[in-house]
C-alpha cells in the first residue's frame, strides 16, 4: 500500500496558528488537503467523509464525531492527559508529537528556572523593590541539589541540561532510567528519599490517574524546609491548595509555576499576589510546526503503508 495520503486533515487549536501549521504540513507532505477548523466551534468546510487525520489541542466536545472516517488523532504536544481524558475519544490510533526542538525548548526553559533560584534572583528583585541593597553570597552549582521529578523524553533533556551546567542532579521516574550525569532512582518506595534529599524540586510528570495529585502536603512536607518548587509539568500533579500552604508557611520559600489545576489561572488565585512566586502562562514548551511536521507526515505515510505509527498513546496508561 502506498504511503500517500488518501484524505484530508483537520487542525484544531484555539491557541496556534493554523495557517502556519497548514504550510507547515503541506511542506512535509506535498499534496496533503489540510483544513483549519474554526476555534470557536470547531466547525469545518467541506466534507466531513474526507477527513482521516486530526492534528488537535483540547478541541470541543464532540469534535472527533463529525468525522466518520477518522483514522489517526495526533495531539498537539507531548502531553496527552487533556485528550486521553475525553469521553468522546474515537477507537483509532492517538500519537503524540516528539520532536528535539521541544526537548531544547524545554530543557531551556528549566535552566531559566532552576538558575533563577539557585542565584537568588526573587531575593534581589524583592530588594530592588524596597530600594536596598543586599548581597547574598553565590554558591556553586554542583552544592546544590536539584530534583527531576519524571525522566519522560522531556525531563529527561531538562535533566542532563542541568547536569552539563554543574547542578548535582537527581532525577526520580516510575521504571528505571539511565541518564549521563544524573543520579536516578525509581519507584513509589525511593520517592520519600529522593524529596527529602532535594533543595530545587522540577516537575516534569505527564498526568495520569497515578500521578494525579501526587505532591500533596504530605509529600511536599518531605522536601527540606525552604525549598525551591518549579512545576512544567501540570498543575493537577500537585495539590495546589497545599502547595499555597506550604509557600505561605515557609516550607516552600519560592516557586516558579507555569500550569495550574485551572488554566488560565483564575483571576482570585492567591498564588498571583504572592511575592515568592512567578507566574508564566503555560509556555514553557511548545510544539514547532517546521520542525515537527515532518513526523507527522511520516505517521501519515506510516498509517496509509500499514506500518506501526511513532510515538503511539496507550489511553489506558494516559501517555
């Protein structure tokens, strides 16, 4: 069977540019008929039978219905907990996009944070703002513990980017991992000990009903007293009610938050008006589409050839 593609695609994304994914694919995929839905309804032009891929972000419920035809769903992003927790999911194949341009974004991004606590940079900006001076003595990276919690493809990057930058990194995962640089350690009994042990704790776990508020106060109560919490990962990992308690009782002296358990955060969120944390808008990686559309046309080629597709979701294990 050929690998030509012998239907349409859809996209659909309220927060991308479907015009800039549209050239994107038919670049990859010459020939390829990509049609952008509509972002507020999801609504589509033409024929509906047509369509046997969906390149989606958190479309409307009811969404994949339209299409009778659909073959394949690639979600729009590494993280599939918002698609795979649908109850409107066609039986077809689900992937995911991997792509290394991703890994670097979010390996930077990580970087950004974990120095931004490590130098002491909240401390300055509260001393700037009261208009006083006060020095704080650096210390070197490798005295200083960082935490990786999830060695998925991107904690993985983020961990040995860290571990390149001097930081005594460890990382912890649910299977057993081997990274250059990185101490791991794995399963339910060695995260007591792997918190415990960690001054700068990142977040990088996909959410899954396993890992759905994990970090509640009585894991978060096991990080030493004054750590530093970053969480890339999402927000219904950590018990944000807890997370609030601990920032405001000291045992978590600063974080940086990038998703939350209700997004965009709602505008009566005590954690905006909280001098120790900063807040960024989920941007800590995204998808490209120059550089993540070729893969898509090769699951493409891969699905008309009869082939296996990459990066296939298992919706029962959520990744």
């Amino acid at each position: 069977m050929s690998g030509q593609a012998t239907g349409a695609l859809v996209f659909y994304s309220a927060v991308d540019i479907g015009e800039e994914w549209k050239a994107a694919l038919e670049a990859a995929h010459p020939g390829l008929d990509v049609r952008i839905a509509r972002p507020e309804d999801g609504a589509v032009e033409g024929d509906p039978d047509e369509v046997r891929y969906a390149l989606v972000w958190k479309p409307p419920h009811g969404f994949f219905a339209r299409f009778p035809n659909l073959a394949l769903v690639i979600n729009l992003g590494a993280g599939v907990d918002a698609l795979v927790a649908r109850d409107d999911l066609p039986d077809v194949r689900i992937t995911r996009l991997s792509d290394p341009h991703m890994g670097r974004m979010m390996a930077s991004f990580v970087l950004f944070c974990v120095l931004r606590h490590a130098r002491e940079i909240p401390t300055f900006e509260r001393a700037q703002r009261q208009g006083r001076w006060h020095y704080v003595h650096p210390r070197v990276a490798d005295e200083i513990k960082v935490g990786v919690l999830g060695l998925g493809e991107l904690g993985a990057a983020a961990a040995v980017e860290l571990a390149h930058q001097g930081f005594d990194v460890h990382g912890w995962s649910r299977t057993e991992k081997t990274l250059e640089g990185v101490t791991c350690v794995h399963g339910m009994e060695a995260l007591p000990g792997f918190l415990s042990g960690t001054e700068i704790l990142v977040v990088m776990l996909p959410l899954t009903g396993e890992t759905r508020g994990l970090l509640n106060a009585e894991r978060l109560a096991l990080l030493p007293r004054g750590a530093k919490f970053i969480n890339v990962a999402r927000g219904a990992v950590v018990d944000e009610a807890a997370l609030i308690a601990a920032l405001r009782s000291g045992q978590i002296s600063e974080a940086t938050l990038d998703v939350f358990e209700v997004e965009p955060l709602p505008p009566e969120s005590p954690l905006w008006g909280m001098d120790n944390v900063l807040v960024t808008p989920h941007l800590a990686s995204i998808a490209i589409p120059r550089t993540a559309a070729p893969q898509i046309a090769e699951n493409i080629r891969r699905l008309e050839a009869g082939e296996p597709v990459l990066n296939r979701v298992d919706p029962r294990r959520g990744y």
